[in-house]
C-alpha cells in the first residue's frame, strides 16, 4: 500500500535533496563578463569553464577545461555548445577557435560553422 501513496511523489520532477548528489545533478551554467568566462557548476563547485578574449569584432575561445573528477561526462561539449549559442544570441562578433577543443568541436558541428565567418 505504501507504494500507491508514495507513486505521485516518484513522478514529480527532480527534488532539492536529488540534486544533492552529483550523479542526478544537472550542472548550471553560467556566463560571467567579468571573467570572460564560461562556467558549468555542479551547486558551487565549477565542473567546467571556457575562457575567451573579446578582440574588436571576434571572440576567441582561447581554452577549455574540465576538472578531471567529472572527465567523460560530455561536459566541455554542453559547455562549448551553450557558449557558442550564448555568443550567437547576444553578439555578431566573429568566433575565432583558438582552442584546439573548440576548433574540433564545431568541425564536427556544422551547423555552428557560420560563426567562424560572421561579420567579416
């Protein structure tokens, strides 16, 4: 009978004390200007970060990091994707991949090659 009452609750979406525990957390993530700075945050503690340099009319996405504790979760690629997007909505600036990360990621991207050439 316990499990007729308790069925709603197990349908419910994620719950504050799920998203304690790392392996059901989504990471957050963060544009922060000051840094110029991407950043996925598992609660406080950053997973990720991709760094750029805003330079006249082009970004370039100088480097990308995961912490190692969270490598093979597909984190840099959420990180690079919602980045460029970011980048996509906010700005016309023209991406550069300086990251040798970056520059594979959108090869593999089609549909973000665009930015590569945009305003020039």
């Amino acid at each position: 009978m316990g499990m007729t009452t308790d069925s709603p609750t197990t349908e419910s979406t994620t719950t504050p004390a799920d998203a304690t525990t790392q392996d059901t957390a989504q990471p957050t993530f963060r544009h922060e200007p000051a840094l110029s700075r991407y950043s996925l945050l598992f609660g406080d503690t950053t997973a990720g970060f991709a760094d750029y340099e805003v330079d006249g009319s082009r970004v370039l996405f100088t480097h990308v990091e995961v912490d190692p504790r969270h490598r093979g979760e597909g984190l840099a690629s959420i990180l690079v994707e919602q980045a460029l997007d970011d980048m996509r909505e906010r700005t016309d600036l023209t991406v550069v991949a300086v990251c040798p990360y970056v520059v594979a990621w959108i090869d593999k991207h089609a549909e973000y090659q665009d930015l590569l050439t945009r305003g020039q």
